[in-house]
C-alpha cells in the first residue's frame, strides 16, 4: 500500500498524480535530477521550478560547464531524460502527424545541447510556434518538460548576463563568476 511520498517513488515518472502529491519526492525542485517531465502539465507545481527554495539553490552551486554530445550520450542522466523525451512527446502527439521526431530518444542521444535548436525549428516548422527548451519551454503547456539551461549553459547563452538573470534563466548560478 502507499502510506507516505516514499512509497510514491516508483510512480513519479510515469504518473502526473505521483508528481502532483509528491513533488520533492519525485524532483520536481532538482533542476538536474532524474525526473524531466517536471511541467505544470506534467503534474509539478508551477512552484517547484520557480527560481525559489530547493530548485534555486541547486541552480546556484552547478557548474557553468556544457559537455559535448558524446559525453551526454554517456551520461545516464541524460539517457534517462531522453527515454523520457520521448514519452512525453508520445503522449502529445498520439497519432504521429506532425511529429518533429519519430525515435526521440535517438533525436535527443544523438543532439546532445543541439537538441534545442533542432527541437525548436522542428516545432516551429511543424506547428509555427516558437519555443524555448532553455527555460522549459519545449512546447508550451503540452509538453511540461525540464530546463535544460543547466545541462547546456553555452547552448543557452547563459554568460554575460546578472546573476538574477542567470537563475530567471534557468542557469547555474556560477556562470556569472564565469562570464567576468
């Protein structure tokens, strides 16, 4: 039986309710945990990716450091995040038409960072609207996806800017040290 949030884990990537009730349990606030359908319409409260408490002092202590696309292709975090990917884009696009990619775990294994411009044109090109995986726009409420900021801070530009703005970004905190 589920008596507390700890025995919510299991359930936190596959159901919106898990993530809803439990939202620090299934990493709601952790801009670089497992979880990456971490979207108000993935069940996450809106708050949890405010640049606020938890989700904000993870921003602050990352590294301003972007890997190459084979290093995320080795990195289970990101494979987790692109097997996830493409679930959430499974679920938006039910009926495949359209689609800016059919195997989006590949598309997202093979991009590494690139997967913001090519993920941004896809859906511009397919649907006309403009988005912005930097900040978790991926598609607007459809898909409630992470960040990617800070996985991918040279992508995102995430130098030259204030510090405020860095984490308004979704950036780590240290690219203001950085970017001096």
């Amino acid at each position: 039986g589920i008596e507390s949030c700890a025995d919510m884990t299991r359930f936190c990537k596959r159901w919106p309710l898990a993530r809803a009730l439990c939202p620090s349990t299934c990493g709601c606030d952790d801009p670089t945990g497992e979880l990456f359908a971490t979207g108000s319409s993935s069940g996450c409260p809106a708050a949890c990716t405010a640049v606020a408490g938890a989700y904000r002092s993870s921003l602050e202590a990352l590294p301003c450091v972007e890997r190459t696309q084979q290093e995320l292709a080795s990195d289970p975090l990101w494979q987790e995040w692109a097997r996830q990917f493409h679930y959430q884009v499974d679920l938006a696009w039910k009926y495949g038409r359209g689609r800016p990619c059919t195997n989006c775990t590949e598309y997202m294994m093979s991009s590494g960072c690139g997967i913001i411009a090519k993920w941004s044109d896809a859906v511009n090109a397919s649907i006309g609207w403009s988005v912005d995986p930097c900040n978790g726009n991926w598609m607007h409420d459809l898909i409630g996806l992470k960040a990617v900021a800070a996985y991918c801070p040279v992508t995102c530009g995430c130098s030259g800017m204030t510090h405020e703005a860095l984490l308004q970004r979704h950036c780590p905190g240290t690219c203001a040290a950085s970017s001096r």
